[in-house]
C-alpha cells in the first residue's frame, strides 16, 4: 500500500480513465460497491464518474485521505487493487 498522499496520487494518474469498482466503508456493518471510471485528480480529490444504470448521481469524489486510512478500497478491471 502506497504510503504517502503524494505517491497514491501519481498511482492514480496512471489510471485516468480505467474502469474501478469502488469499495466504501457506509456505516458500522455496511460497505457500498459503486462501479465508474476513474476521471479527474485533483491536488485534494479524485472524481469517478459512475454508472448511471447502478447509480443516482452522475459522479462521486473521495480524497486521497480516504485511501490512505482504508475508509475506501479501489478495484480496477483487470489489474492488482490499489
């Protein structure tokens, strides 16, 4: 697991515009799994645009924070999860 802020964000440029499965911790017992495409980062933030026939919203955002304390989990299609 990447343990600075600075190297997930560079771990995910290389992964603009892959297919992901998101993996957030919602509550006590409960874990969402929302599917999208990774789009933009930002100094802060990443933003993924889901799939509107799984989804309410068009995009989600999560800061790298959340990567880093395991508040969250990526999967992408195909490769080793990040």
């Amino acid at each position: 697991m990447p343990t600075s802020i600075i190297t997930i964000k560079h771990k995910l440029d290389s992964h603009l515009g892959d297919t992901l499965t998101v993996v957030a911790q919602a509550g006590r017992k409960k874990v969402t799994k929302r599917r999208g495409v990774l789009r933009e980062t930002f100094p802060a933030v990443f933003v993924v645009d889901l799939d509107q026939r799984q989804n309410n919203f068009k995009h989600v955002s999560y800061s790298y924070t959340d990567l880093l304390t395991k508040n969250i989990a990526l999967k992408f299609d195909d490769k080793a999860e990040t």
